[in-house]
C-alpha cells in the first residue's frame, strides 16, 4: 500500500465503482450517529464523506498523498489524514474499522490485522472488503503468459488475495473473532473500449514492468482477453471479493 502511486483524476473518472460498491458496505456497516469510525484506505474520501454525513464521527487514512489531497478538496470538512494503517499508533479509539478495496495492497495482513485490533476498543467491529482468492484471475494469467512469451520475467505481485479460512486465521492470529465471511465473483465493469487498457495502467503498472512497447503489449492483451472479459459492448474485469465482519472480543 505504502508504495502504490495513485493518480487521482484517473481514480475519480474512470473508477469510481470502486466507491459505488463500497456504498453496498457501508449498510453491512450500519454505522450509528455519534460513533467513531476509521475508514481505512478512504482513497479520495467518498465513503468517509457519506459516513460524516450520517452523523458518525469518522477518520479516512490513506497513504497517497494525491488522493487526501484531492479528497479534502472534495470534502473540506471530513477528517482525511496521510497515514499507514500498519504504523497507525491510535489504540483502543474505534467502535469499527471500515475498510473496503484496501487491504489486498497489503501483503503483510498479520500487521494490517494487528493495527485494527489496536484500533479498536473491546468489542468493536470490523469491516472490510478486499479482493479474494482468485480475482482478477484472467487478467493476471493472460499477462503472465505474454511476458513469458515475450522473455520477461513473472512479475511480483502487489497484491494479497486469500480465501475466507486463510483471512479467518489471520484476523484470529490478530485477536479478532470472525462474525462473518463472503467469498463472491463481482464483475466489474470497465468503462469505456480502452477499460482494460486503463485499468491495467491505473491498478497494475507493475505488469508492465520492462515491457518495451506497453501500448503493443495492451494491445495483444485485450485480444486474448476479448473472449473472455467482453460482453454486451463493455469490458469486464473478473473481480471476486472476500467480504469480512469480526468483532474484538470485550465490552
Ligand atoms: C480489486 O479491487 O480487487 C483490485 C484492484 C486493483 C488491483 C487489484 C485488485
């Protein structure tokens, strides 16, 4: 997460599903007037201004600083602050952790679990959506198999996609107890004829690591992915979310 660089015009025109589905959390959140909330990845603050609006006394962090930038620009009166949840030092401060499309950019879930277990007081909540074991499957198998055959190495992924017994035991590890877990495909759609294209650049700039021609390589690649990710005039990228409740034992 920390190492991501985010572009926040492409986030807010062309992806801006990621915050549409996370209104879908928030009602799972079901957050009260008065209480305090971390939202943790808040990107450029939509769901953290939707919870301030409902009366709930809310804190977004974010890592990039182009994304609070822009969402304090947005939304000049929430609490939007550049921090990593992994060196977050706030304990024992939250009745709930939110956290949605954030925590598959943190590849060391023991700290990431840690940090909410610290941020919240006995008996808070969290919740959160990430993406699970097998997203993005096809995209990510279609350009393994062309870097290969263009003589590039396997890029290391960023990402951390588990399944609901490994995230169970992590969150366990961490001192929460698992309320709730949801293992589910969500195509996603990808605006626009070039949706792929610019998903790749926006999400996945460490695909095309070393490519020479990267327009050439995007190009081939929604060829092969034609089949499988377009229909009905529009791409599809094949999301699969893990969708966790836990609560931190106490009162
Ligand atoms: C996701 O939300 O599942 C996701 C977003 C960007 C890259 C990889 C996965």
């Amino acid at each position: 997460m920390a190492e991501q660089q985010w572009n926040a015009d492409l986030y807010d025109t062309r992806h801006s599903f990621v915050s549409a589905y996370g209104a879908d959390l928030l009602e799972l959140l079901d957050a009260r007037p008065g209480e305090h909330v971390l939202d943790a990845g808040c990107g450029t603050g939509e769901l953290t201004a939707a919870l301030r609006d409902a009366g709930v006394e809310v804190i977004g962090i974010d890592t990039s600083p182009d994304m609070v930038e822009r969402g304090r620009q947005r939304f000049p009166d929430v609490d939007l602050r550049v921090a990593d949840l992994r060196d977050l030092g706030l304990h024992h401060e939250f009745d709930a952790v939110f956290s949605n499309a954030v925590l598959h950019w943190i590849p060391e879930a023991g700290r990431a679990a840690a940090a909410i277990h610290a941020a919240l007081r006995p008996g808070g909540r969290l919740v959160a959506e990430l993406g699970g074991a097998g997203n993005i499957a096809a995209i990510d198998g279609a350009v393994r198999s062309l870097r290969a055959e263009q003589g590039l190495d396997a890029p290391e992924d960023p990402w951390y996609f588990p399944g609901i017994a490994d995230y169970a035991a992590v969150l366990e590890r961490a001192g929460l107890e698992t309320t709730g877990a949801w293992l589910f495909d969500r195509p996603t759609r990808l605006e626009g004829d070039d949706g792929l294209a610019a998903w790749v650049r926006m999400f996945g700039s460490h695909l095309l690591a070393g490519v020479e021609d990267p327009d050439g390589f995007l190009t081939e690649l929604r060829k092969r992915l034609r089949p499988v990710l377009y229909r009905d005039g529009t791409w599809w990228a094949d999301y699969r979310r893990l969708r966790v409740t836990a609560v931190k034992p106490g009162t």
